[in-house]
C-alpha cells in the first residue's frame, strides 16, 4: 500500500510549502476533470528544483523518467518532435508543463505520486532498474535541464571543435556547457556574474568570464582564444538577465544577453536560446517589457547572418540519447551542476537558497530512495 | 575593341546619374590599388536596379552569371557556402558587394563593363549561350532578387504543401513568392499595402492581403486558410517597414513586420528574414532604431518556439539550381515580377519610378543586346 | 447498420477472389487475439491494389487516410518518424503492413471494412469531408505510392533544378516522377520497357528511355541533358528487375538497375531506392538470390562517392504535406498514374490487368461511393 | 637554401625506394607540363604512411596542413563541400591525390617537398607554428586517417549516446573509434582479427571482439550491449576482408564486411562506408570481384531500411574542426592510433612492418624536425 502523498504547493510569489495532497487520480481535474484514459500513477523516486519549472524523475517497478513538457504524440507537432508546443495537452496556447502556470492546469511533480497522462508516449524506460538506480542522480537531470542545456547548445551548432559561449552558470548553463563539451566543443567559456557557480563552471573545464568584474566581453574572450568572436552562443539566462560590469549588475536589462550574444558570435554562426522570454511580465521595468517587447539589437544580428533558435526543449527529442551518455559514464551531469539531494519536506528551504544563487541544482527525494 | 565604358554613379541621397567612366582595371582602386590577380573584366548583358543593392548579370563570349556578393571563396565562410560574409573582400567586416556603401569599396555593377575579382569562384557559367540570351530577363534575376528570395523561403522551411505568408510585394517578395510555389508550398499568401504590387501576386496565382485595408491579419489569414497562422513566414521588408491599416502606414515602425510574422507563425514554426536590418539608420526615428535596436516581441517568439534565420543571401548557395529551374521553363521568375528592360541611360527614370512603388522590377541593358 | 463485409482474400501465388468476411474485431486474431485498445473500424471509401501491397483509404463520419505501415507510435522509431520499420506490431521483425505475407499478421484493407490499430497515431484526418471526397481518387495514393514515390526522390536529394532519373514507369515510377516535379526538378527522366506507361509518363512533363529499343542508357541521358549523367537516381522497380535492350529484357537480373543506376549517377550523388529488394526470393534464378544477395557493383558507386538510401517509405512522415499539395491544386497525382476507380467485387481482374502490364493504378470502390 | 629532394618512389607492387628527387615545379608533368599557377611548393615536417594512399603535412614559414584530396575550389563538387570528387584535378574521373595511380598523375607527398596545387584552396594553416610543433604527431593525422574515420562516423549518424560497430582497427578503424568517443558514443565497439590492433582499441576505451576467435558478431555484441545490433556501423576495412572465424580468415570475401553490417546495424540504422573498395581489382578471386561486383545481401539492409554513405573523404569538410579538437587537447589522435615516427629514409621499413599488421601509424619524419 502507498504512503500517503505528499507535495510542493505554491501559495503565491515566494510562498511555497510542502502539504498533505490528495492521492493523483486518472483525470484532470482543472479542465472539468477530463479523464486521463493513457495515464499512469508514479511513484516519484527523485525530482528537481528548477528556476523556471518544477518537474519530475519517477518510478515504480521499473524507473522512469518524465520530461517536464506533457505532450499527447498525436500531433502534429509531437509527429514532427516539437513536443515542447504539443496543440492536444494546454486548452490556452500549444505547450505544457507538469505545475506550471497556464501550461494546462496539470499537478505539479515535487511530489510523492503523480499522474503522467500519455504515458506510453511520454515515459522513458531505463534498460535496469538497478543501473539506474545507481546513477539516479545523473538521470534526474533528463527531465529538465540536461536536455535543456544540450538543445541550446545543438541548435546554436555546437560541434566537434566549436568555440562557445555560454550565457549564465545557473543550472542550466552548467547542463550547457557540460553539452558543449559532450558535443565536442574546442573551448567553452561561461559568463556569470555569480563566482560560486563560475568557479563551479570551472570545476570541469570550462573558460570562465566574471561579469562582475568585466564589461568589454569581446576583449575577455579575445584573451581566451585570440580573437573577440566565438562560433556559437547560448542564452542559458533569458529574461531576467541583468547589465555587466560593476555598475550595470544594479539593473534589469532584459535584452542584454541576447544583444550580448550578437557582439561575441561571429558572422554564419547561430545562437540557441533555451532561456526563457515571456509574452507578459508584470514586474518588468517599462511598458514594452510587460508585454515581452524587447529592445533587440536586429541590424547587428542581420548584418553578421545570424540565425536563432527559440522555444521550450522537446525534451524527448534528447533525453534517450543523454540517458545513454550517462549509464555509459560518457557525462558526468550531476556532478557538472552539483546535484545536491535534499528530502522532500525541505523544498522550500530549496527554493530559497536557488533564489539566492546557491551554485547547486537541488534533487527532491520524497521517499528517502536516493539517499539510501 | 569595346566600346567606352558608361554606368550609374551614385551622387548622395536620391541621385543617381549615368556618366562616362573608366574603362575597368585589375585592381581595387580603394583599398590602395590592391591588384586582383583573380579577375576578369566583363560586357554587361543586362542588370538590374534593386533597392537595396546594385548589382549584375554580364557575359563575354559565354554568358555569364554574376553573385551581387563579392567572396573568395578561400575562407572559412566561403568554404562553408556563406559567401554573403566572406572574410576578405571587405576589409571593415565579414560580406561585400559590387557599388555598395561599406561593402569593400567595389565598384557598381550597372555599368557596360565591370571588373569581377575572384572570377573562377564567383561567376556561374551558362550551359549555352544562345539559350542563356533566349532567357537573359530571367537568368538576370539570378544576381540578386531570385536567390534572395528564394533563400527567405528555403530558410523559413518552406516546402511541398507549406502554407506561407510572405510580407511585402516588392520584387524580392515576389521574388520569394515565386520560389515558395517552386519549393511545393500549397498556399502562398502576400501581404503588402500597394495595390498594384498585389495585383502582380495575384496574377501568377498567389492570394494577396492588402494592408492599407485590414490591420488584422490573423483574420485574413483564417478566411483563406481556415485558421489563422501559417506554417512558415518570410520578411522582405527589413527595417522601412510601415505600420498596418488606414492610420498605421503613415508611421515607419520598423519591427512591426517582424512582430506581425510571429503572431502569425504557427508553433515550431520557422521565419527566413532576407530583408533588411541595418547595424546603423542615420534617418531613424527614435535613438534606438538609430543603432539598429527594435522593440522586438521576442517572448512570442519564444512561447512559440520560434526560428529565426537572417543576413544577406549567399547567392551561390542556389544560383546554379535556380538556373537550371529557368532554363528547363520551371518557372517564370522574371514574368512575376515584371521584369521590364530599359537602355542603362534611363537607370535614374528606373530608380525614381521604383522609388515611387512601380511594380516593376527594372533590368538595364547597357549594350543594347537584350532588347534586340 | 452497417452492409456486410467483404474484402479481397489471397488464395494462393496468383489466385485472388472477393469474399464475403467477418465484421473486423478490435483484436489481432493471428497474434493470439490480442486486444487492440486504440483501434477503429473503418467504412472503406477507397483502397488500392498496389503491385507489392496491399492497403487502404478509408473514412466514416469524417474522412481519414490510412499509410499502408502499421505503426505504435511509442517506439524508438516511431518517435524518430521511422514509422516502415515500428518495433511492437510485428513480432517477426521490425515493420507492418496490411494483408501482407510475414508483416505481423493484419488482415488487409481490400473491403469494406477493416481495423486500424493505434489509431490516433496512424490516420491522417482530411480537413473537410466534402473537399476530400471531390479529390478522393487523388487522395487515395496518399496511403501508398504517392509518399513511396516522393520518398524516393526526396531520398536521392531531388530539389529545385536536379536532373533526375526515375527506373521503372509503374505506379510507384509514375509517383516518384511527379514528385521529382513537384520537388522542383528541372529535367525528370523516366525508363522503362512498357510503351503504354512511357506514354503515360510522357503525358505529364516527363522525358522517357524505351529501355527495350536502347541499351546504352548513359547515351541516351545525354541527348536529352547534353551530358551522359543525372544529379539523382530512384530505383522504382526493385529485384524483379529485367535486362536492357532487345535481348535482356528476356532474363531477370536482379541487379540491374541499381547498377545502372551508379553508371548514371554523378560523382557525389544520391540514390533513392524505395524499389522493394526482398531477404528471400524462393523463385530466385541463383543460390545467391534465393536469400537477397544481389552482385552489386558497389565499386563503381564508392569511386563516385554514392550515397543510397532503401527500405520502405515511412508514409506519415510525408502523407499531411502531400495532402496538402493535393487538396490545394499543386499535383494531380490521380492523373498522372492513370488511376482507374473499379467496384471491389472486380478486383481480381484488376490484379491480372496489373500483372499484365496496364499503365493504371486500380482504385477499389466497395461502397460504390466513390464512382457516386 | 633548401636541401636537396628525396622521397618515396613506388617501384611496383610490393616495392618502395626512397631516392634522389628533383626539386618540385610549378607544373603537372604528367598531364602535359600544365603550369600550376596557384601552386606553392612546401618542406614537408611530417607525412604519413597510408595503406591505400601517400599523402602529407607540411610546413614553411607557418605550418600547414595538406588533405590527401587535391581539389580544384572551383567546381560544383567543390563548392558543395565535395572535394574528394572533384571535378578539374583528374582528366580520368573525378578525384584526385597525392602520389596515387589513376589519380591525376600528381607527384607523392612521402618526400622532402613537395607542390601543392591551388594551395589556397587546399591548406589549412595552422594558427601558430610553435603550439602547431608541439602537436605535430597529431596533427600529422588531419591529412588522411582522422578525417577518413571522422567521416564514416558522422556519416553513420554517429553522436551523443550512440552504439557504434567500427569494423577493421587498423589506422582509420582506430581513428574512427576515436571519432565516435569524440562525437559522444556511448559505446565504441571495434571488430578486427589482429589481437595487437585490438589491444590499441581497448587501450582508449573501445569494446573489442576478436573476430578471429569468434564468428558470431550478433552474439558477442549482444554480450557487450544487452541487445544483437547496433545503432550505427563502419566499415573501415574496405575490399580487402576476409571471412570472420577460426577457417574463414583464410579466404578473402570482399563482402563479408558489408553483409556483416547490414546484420548487425538496427532498423532505420546507417553504415559509412569510408573503406576502399574499388571498380577493377585485377588479383581478385572472381570475374565479378575483378570489376568491383561483389554479392551484396541487399535484401536485408532494404528490409531494415538502412542508408549507406561510401567514398573517399572530403577531409576539408572535417580538418578545421578536428584541428581545433586537436590544438584545445579534446583528443588524443596520435596516442590512440600509436602513431610513431620514422625517418624518411626507414620508409620502405615501415611499410614492410605495416603490411604485416603492426599496430602502428608511421609518420615520416624528412628533415628531422619531428624527432627535434
């Protein structure tokens, strides 16, 4: 018989407890409690913190792993592997998340059960359970920011012998850059402004750049590699970014980075942005802001044949590939972004110490699986 | 023996007149009389005015066809097919072109003969002469309007069955409208505020949206598709871009096509951005667009998953296969956009009239060899 | 009610008879009745007889097209769009199909009623029922050799400008042929030793090799091109295969074509091979041909840096985008295979008229809705 | 002033000399004295013995690199990427190299110099000659094994998390299994009856089966990975093979390798093909080997769907990039390959020792500025 269950509940900005929850059903309960005919109930054994989202790693006789994006695979866009923007799963907009704000009304996974709907679609199976259980740790990253990172790094054309830039050593950016290098990158060089996790960037191998201490970002990378332009860029930041040097780290500057990342990338070369841009952001700083308007630098963009790429990772277009990586010792994921385990009961002390910049990627453990 | 050289000389702003020159050198009088130990001297058949470029299609005892790029076709750019930036032939930045401004300080194309540096890399051959003058209007196309707008299609991911909205109607979007049929597309939709320009849309089959009438395009879409986005998006526009509906088109707003393509760009859907956006506009309106900073919707883009692929056209990348396309009869490149030939001392009369939004798309015939 | 079932049943190598049948079941009798719990019945508007297969169109309340694969949906390569070789709905190997010998044991499409499994994953729903049953002879071959065809050519890098060479001018030839058009090709070339179907392929655009008056296929590529090499190659026929010229055409030589293919093919050029080599020929004129091996001048092609792609077309990778080339005017798929709609109940003469060599593909219409 | 010339001259089958040469010329002797007007004539620092080719890497003032390919840079082979087939160095057929019969009849690069013709098209230089030195042995390899090894797996669709087959671990086998680590296999598994050259594979990493222990491949990839097949496979061992087990090693079967891989590689799998195998082999055992027909079990790679990508290396599509991996310590090529250097004159040695499958790689080493 399953113990009770038990989650992460969002109470507003800030606020989030760990509550008593009623167990997962095979319905969705916020859209009229459509019935869930392809579901399944997980037991969770690892999940993570993650600035943006909060999603899942499960299991029960098998493991399990659970992107954050639900997709249906009926779709057209499931067909094609678009599944971050799945039409079937989020009545409001293409694209869904498990406990997300308008990302379709689906429970959250910081939590002991959850229902996956679409789960023979949306479930990867690890070959054994005690292989996987042995590198739990590592396979928690595949459902959010491992794939995320590596689909940042792929569609800005990492490959053998590239020269990177990575924006920003929060998680994710570690998961980048970690990409970067498993993609066969020559250089990869992070830029934060935050020395903890620029030093833990650096624990791997990475070129480091304090923009804390550093406006001129050309003249940084000019003096890693001999000359002021990468082959490729990623945005692992979004936009919350913040201005560089001394004074500007004061202020929000939403298309910083991203203008940033035109001025280091060199001409034919392309950036991947897996950071997140929002179509509406009340606490943004002017009226443009709130409504995802962004004063971008296109004409620098345009003259140097810039290509983008956007958007929420399809994680299962990824996360067999990566799982592969790890149970074969070819990635050391876990390591890269200092998963850090932490019970279930202690998320909120979690979420607190990731506002904070704590250079860790907290891993929930709601059934005292992973530390045993 | 030739006769003496003549061509379009550009005096500032809005004037241009054509005057006597110089018969053509091997060398590049402005960057120190650099000898171009790779070049051949070519008659002019026919060129073309375009609003952004001036550029050619010339011959000798072969017909021959000529990139409005300049590459050597040596660096790494050149050797990766992105001869639009080209690290050589302009010593301020990556990319060059014949008589343009900060473009390597080559001379203009729309002249009787002009100097072509790195011959063997930069011209295509025509099979056989006969047949190439048989279909000079069409084959003139390949310098400039043809590959550029077929790049806008082929980068937005244009293919059989796609449905396209391609913004403008101006030659390079008709241009682009053409390569969309000729890529598959089911559906090709253009949307510009000139009636005449949409009338020639019109007339070789593809469904028109007049913005001067309607400032909801998601809704002219719907009425011919059914629903209101399309597949893939091609800006052939850039940054004059003008606002929609009765008030709008008074005000340059020069994101306002880049904002309207992601509105109505389905989710993983993919945007070819041929036209241009400049790294500085001495004319702007506001400071920003001064430097080339737009207010970009970049959180739709992103919520949408959203690619984006810009720069100048790499015309050796397709002006082989277009030119195989035309002198098979697959298409009709020069009857779509109305190419109309006018001896080369009527060149200022061409440049006023497209000025003005004729839709036409102005091919000169400094020899007097096309018209014959 | 429903009117009784009836479909066409396989007696033996040659032997076809319309039956009365059984109403479909959601099971899988010959897999030991398993369930199929995400299967629909079908009222069969149109189906196919197709040389190797064997498959369907079929619609009810709104009208769906049904690929001729049978896939999951779920598997490694279903999620990949490798959908011709799904791993879970046969259990001898990786691929199904229906009614056919060794492809997981479904009961085949020729009647009037038939089960589709997983069948929010395999249909194709058509947008409007009414415009879909007013094109519904050319949406018929969306379910096989119109996506097998264009696989062909698309496998063999066909785009705007190719020259290509089709062997083989059956159905399947006659697909990938529009389908080069349709992919932008500049000159399609189509042999074959049947002047009915050369004539058929003459009719829309094609230039033809009566491959049974010549025998020196190189020479006759370069009177029509002006060179004795094509860009691409698709290999339409298959192992059953026949020899050139006035004699060979007496003898099977299995490997004929696809060796006459790499003569024809230009250095750095691509192969598609959706003609159907099988792993055991038990009429087969040597050992070696008995299990598949075929003496295949794999030298010529390494010299020539050949690339070569086979196997069966994966439909739904193709079928939407087709559909919505057909549905908006831009291929006339059913015309340019002659396709000829006959009741059900004459299917058996339509085998033999096929077998026979007739330049048509035979459309079977069991509920008589579609001669309506 | 330079020395005197002296290099390798094949004397016929089985018989090498190093003697007296006379210093290169700005011209192709053997295609009528034809002047080389982009040509530069280098010192040669390191070359290589290849089994199938001659070829180098050479230095002057800077270092260079020199691919095996000679390519033209002008035509539509070359400026698609494809210079292993190109079209101007060989009045023969397309390609070219150094040294090489049937080749274009170019002079051999195992010499103290050496004339590089269109040398501004062929050259790679190095960024800075000191750290170039520094890593001569591995960028000794740039010319031919490492980019051959690196094509067949990124041909084979070999990247992060893959399961790779490489089979022959002779040099190019060892620099393909390199390649696949360096693409991010998972698991690297090499095949080869010489147990020193599998002691060289297992020594970085790789899986290895004795092929000449064991004549079950399915079997004993099943041991190594759970599962009879692979995602990709590569054959680096060409025409040459000989059948696999304890008697079939003693018979030549020149398709035993291919068929091997079809049985071997997943459904929807692909092979690369970077082995040799050539279209007239006068010592072979059959009238259809003698002209490169070899029998071919086809019906299976079509039945599983599998692609094919043969011929010889464009190695400038690769060089820049694995010089990058190569300078940024991303990759110990010389290590894995056991590249050991001799002087120019023990040539004929070492060619001696690898024909009897010493698991080594000889570098040359003309003027002793290796060894220094």
């Amino acid at each position: 018989m399953p113990d009770a269950n038990r989650g992460v509940v969002y109470l507003g900005p800030g606020k989030v407890e760990v509550q008593d929850l009623e167990y997962p059903k095979f319905e969705l309960e916020e859209q009229g409690h459509r019935p869930l005919q392809h579901g399944v109930i997980l037991r969770v054994i690892a999940t993570n913190i993650c600035g943006s989202d909060q999603h899942m790693v499960r299991g029960r006789t098998t493991a399990v792993s659970v992107p954050f994006n639900i997709a249906c695979g009926r779709c057209r866009n499931c067909k094609a592997g678009n599944t971050g923007v799945c039409e079937n799963v989020n009545p409001a907009r293409d694209g869904a998340a498990y406990g997300y704000v308008d990302m379709g009304g689906w429970k959250g996974g910081q939590a002991r059960y959850v229902t996956v709907p679409y789960a023979d679609w949306n479930l990867l199976k690890f070959p054994d359970r005690d292989q996987a259980m042995a590198k739990i740790r590592d396979l928690a990253m595949l459902s959010d920011i491992f794939p995320t990172g590596y689909h940042g790094a792929y569609t800005a054309g990492v490959g053998t012998g590239s020269t990177v830039y990575v924006a920003g050593a929060g998680p994710v950016g570690l998961a980048c850059a970690t990409s970067c290098q498993l993609l066969g990158a020559a250089v990869t060089i992070v830029g934060d402004m935050n020395p903890q996790r620029l030093q833990q960037a650096a624990s791997f191998g990475c070129e480091t750049i304090d923009l804390s201490q550093h406006d001129n970002l050309p003249e940084q990378v000019e003096q890693i590699l001999g000359v002021p332009e990468v082959d490729a860029a990623v945005d692992c930041v979004g936009f919350e970014a913040r201005g560089h040097g001394a004074d500007g780290s004061q202020h929000e500057q939403p298309a910083t980075v991203l203008n940033s990342l035109m001025t280091l990338t060199r001409s034919a070369g392309k950036l991947g942005i897996p950071g997140l841009y929002v179509t509406g952001d009340p606490g943004a700083a002017t009226e443009d802001a709130k409504v995802g308007t962004l004063g971008i630098r296109i004409g620098l963009g345009w003259a140097k044949s810039h290509s983008f790429t956007t958007g929420q990772c399809p994680v299962m277009r990824y996360n067999r590939r990566l799982m592969m990586a790890i149970l074969h010792d070819k990635v050391q994921i876990a390591r890269n972004v200092n998963a850090t385990v932490i019970p279930l009961d202690q998320a909120p002390q979690g979420y607190a110490d990731f506002d904070k910049g704590a250079a860790k990627k907290f891993v929930l453990d709601p059934h005292g699986m992973v530390s045993a």
